[in-house]
C-alpha cells in the first residue's frame, strides 16, 4: 500500500540526519522547530492567505524555502507522535492514536532523544498532550527533552491564567500571565543560556496557538480574555505570528541567526469552528472558521481528509544555507 509520507515524519528524518551529515570541522547548527495548532495553509499569508496577517512566518518564507505540498494528519495528537517518532501513528497500534498517550516502546528512540545524542540541549515549551502531565510530570526527560515549560492539558488553561508545568513542577506564577507568553520567553531563555554554555539547541515550540480554549474543560469556563470573551481566531492568528516573531528577534539578538535553522509548519487544517464565549443558558458559543485563499472562501476543514483538512504549512530558514525564495512542488 502507498502511504503519502506526512510533513511530520518528513521533518524528523531531516533532523536526524543532520548532525550525521555534519563533519567535525563543522558547527552543528541550533534547530528551532514551530509547531503553530490548528492552522492550515489556507490560513497563511505567503500560501495565498488573506484573511490573516502573517507577516513574520511570511519572510521566514520569503528568506527561505517553502513546500507548496505540506501534509499533516487531520488531527493533532497522531501528528505530534508521527513527528516525535518518525513513524505513522498506527505502527503503534492504540498507543499512538489514544489522546493524551505515548507508545511506551517510543520512549528512547524520539527525536528528543536523537538530538540529545548527537550533543543538543534540548527543550520543550507550550502544548505537550502525549502524557497527562499531572500523572507524570517527568515523561518529556524521557522522551529526550532536558527541559519542558508545558500547560496542563485537561487541567487548566492554556492562555489566560495557565497551568503550567515546568521541568516537573506546577508554576505558582503563572496564573496572571498570558500563556503564549511564557512558553516564548522560556525557549527564549533556554536558547540564551545554552549559547552561553556553548551547546547546540534543539528548541521545540509545539505553540497553544491557535487551538480555541476550552474544548477540553466543557464544564469549567477558563477565564475569559479582556473583552468579556476569548479570543477570536483572527486574534489568535496575530498573536502566534507575533510569538514567531519574538522567537526570530532573539536569535537575531543572540548573534545566531546565521547558525540556526528555523522550520515552521502545523499540526493539521484549519478548524471549521472556534470558541468564543459562552451564552446565557451556559452553551458554548463556536463561531465558523472561514478563511480567503488565492480569491477563495475556503471553510476550516480540521478533522476532513481533504486539503482543508490536511494540507499545512511547512517553511525552512537558514540563511546562508538555504536559499531565499525557494518553492518546493514535490
């Protein structure tokens, strides 16, 4: 059987090849992996988008190389095991379709691991969901990450008033802070120290944005956003090209930009439907999710196995090594 080989799984051959690849006269290059939630290409500026502004993730595009033809799964959680392992999520039977679950039998063999291996620091920050962090709140050491700054998925909020675990601890201060917020300034500071020390990083930003806030806490309603509702998903849009900014700013800042590859795709399509507030009579209120694309109304299609569904960014940038403007059409 043919199987279309998914940008996920795609991604993790390419890293792990990497260092292999690099002789010993040679700097390892810091890799900086984006995973926004819930974003098609129909969503993103330099892919035709024009309902959303993206004009950071536009010129990692602009500087660098775009695939015109990114695949993800249609969902979230058997994208994010396909990209920490390399393999279709089925290979792992239940193991690796099950929400909020790991294949046991993966743990040692991840890409965090490899990268540990080949002599990276290692970090992660923002949405995990491969482990209920409350029942196990060192599974990222073992599966290759030094460090994790993570929300609790299924606990609590995810962008205003958070609850966030940090190497194995819940954060005490991180109810009045914005989520995205604090996932960008821990890669942040974990880059910075590991440049200090150094070592090459390999700093994984699976990012909160821009999945809605509350599907997962139905029966508790997480604090609403300034204006007496969440955020809608245009406002979720900005707010996560503004997060890749901010991580793009500090490599510049750093000096290292010229020494750090960037790659940004997402998990899957565009949701058809996004939360927003919360009527008198307690029900969830999920405006449609519609996006222009090249001149056409294209529905968010999250769960379809169609493009709207599947089809996702997937952008490259290291300058002086890739070369600007590339468009990729395999």
């Amino acid at each position: 059987m043919y199987l279309i080989k998914p940008a996920c799984c795609f991604l993790t051959g390419l890293l792990l090849l990497m260092p292999v690849g690099l002789n010993a006269a040679e700097t390892k290059p810091n890799i900086v992996l984006i995973m926004a939630d819930d974003v098609g290409s129909d969503a993103i500026g330099c892919y035709g988008g024009r309902s959303y502004p993206t004009p950071h993730i536009d010129a990692l595009a602009k500087g660098g190389m775009k695939f015109n033809h990114g695949y993800a799964m249609p969902v979230c959680h058997p994208t994010r095991v396909c990209l920490m392992t390399g393999r279709y999520p089925f290979r792992f039977g239940k193991a690796g379709s099950k929400w909020g679950d790991y294949p046991s039998d993966a743990e040692g063999i991840s890409i965090g691991n490899r990268m540990q291996q080949a002599g990276y620091a290692t970090a992660v920050a923002g949405k995990w969901q491969l482990c209920m962090m409350k029942n196990d709140k060192q599974h990222p050491s073992r599966v290759g990450f030094d460090e994790w700054c993570l929300f609790g998925w299924h606990e609590g909020g995810r962008y205003h008033h958070p609850l966030i675990y940090q190497n194995g601890a819940l954060r005490d201060d991180a109810s009045s802070l914005y989520g995205p917020e604090v996932y960008a300034d821990f890669l942040i500071d974990f880059m910075k120290r590991s440049h200090k020390a150094g070592k090459p990083f390999f700093a994984y930003y699976p990012m909160a944005l821009c999945h809605d806030v509350t599907d997962d806490l139905k029966n508790e309603h997480v604090a609403y956003y300034k204006y007496g509702r969440w955020m809608t998903y245009a406002e979720m849009m900005a707010s996560m090209d503004d997060m890749v900014g901010k991580v793009v700013a500090s490599l510049n800042e750093m000096g290292v930009r010229d020494n750090t590859l960037i790659i940004f795709t997402t998990d899957n399509g565009t949701p058809g439907a996004s939360y927003l507030t919360v009527n008198e009579n307690g029900k969830m209120v999920r405006p449609k999710v519609v996006s222009v694309q090249n001149d056409k109304i294209v529905p968010g299609g999250k769960g379809k196995l169609d493009d709207t569904g599947t089809r996702v960014p997937l952008i490259a940038n290291w300058p002086g090594h890739i070369k600007a403007g590339t468009e990729v059409d395999d």
